[in-house]
C-alpha cells in the first residue's frame, strides 16, 4: 500500500509539473501561483523560477517513490524527508498566498501531498 501511495503522490507532483510548464508556455495563470504578484502571464524571471520548480518536483516525486521500496530505493532515506519538509513549505505558503484561487487549488492539492508523503515516510519505513 506505501508504494502505491507514493505513486499516488509523484502523481500529484507530475500534475504540478505540467502546471510549471503552462506558466513557462505563457499561459495567463499568474494569479494561481506565487502568491499572485504577477496576474495574467507571468515575467521571464517568474517563468524561471517555475522551471527550477519542476526541477524540484520531480525530485520530491523520486524521493518519495524511493523511500517507499519502489525500484529498489536508490535514493538516501533522508531525501523523503526533504521531500516532507518542502512539501509542507509549499502547503503553508500556498495557505496563506493573497491569491483567492492559489489558496483554493494548491492548498488542499499540497495538503494532500503533504498527508501522502508523511505517510510514506511514517508509516512505510
């Protein structure tokens, strides 16, 4: 079950990524990400930062699948971890964003990956 929860949330980081990349693209979502500073399309520094992001992501997503025994756990236990601690980062700041529609996505999608990423490294290990 911890394996399939880790899929579950690389899933939902996979969901964010393509998220970064439909700001990096242009698109006029700039109100539902960095805490709303720049609505419509976002500035060529703003789209920079949703690349390093997805960096970021899919190296939660790894971490966790990993923790979780998945292809023989290649990475250190202590990138779960990070990946926990990061995840509640981005929970917090997106709960308390300026952005009606930032809170209203990203929280309950970050308070969920939040929940399955605790849970992984908890329960799974």
């Amino acid at each position: 079950m911890t394996v399939q929860i880790a899929h579950l949330y690389a899933t939902l980081c996979l969901g964010a990524v393509f998220f970064q990349v439909a700001l990096i693209a242009g698109l006029p979502l700039g109100e539902w990400t960095q805490g709303g500073r720049h609505p419509g399309v976002l500035p060529w520094r703003a789209r920079a930062l949703a690349a390093l992001s997805i960096r970021v992501l899919v190296c939660m997503a790894l971490a966790v699948v990993s923790a979780a025994g998945f292809a023989g756990g290649f990475w250190p236990r202590w990138t779960g971890w990070a990946a926990v601690l990061v995840t509640a980062a981005l929970c917090a700041l997106n709960w308390v964003s300026r952005t009606a529609p930032e809170r209203a996505v990203w929280g309950p999608v970050n308070s969920i990956m939040l929940a399955l990423a605790t849970y992984v490294m908890v329960v799974g290990g």
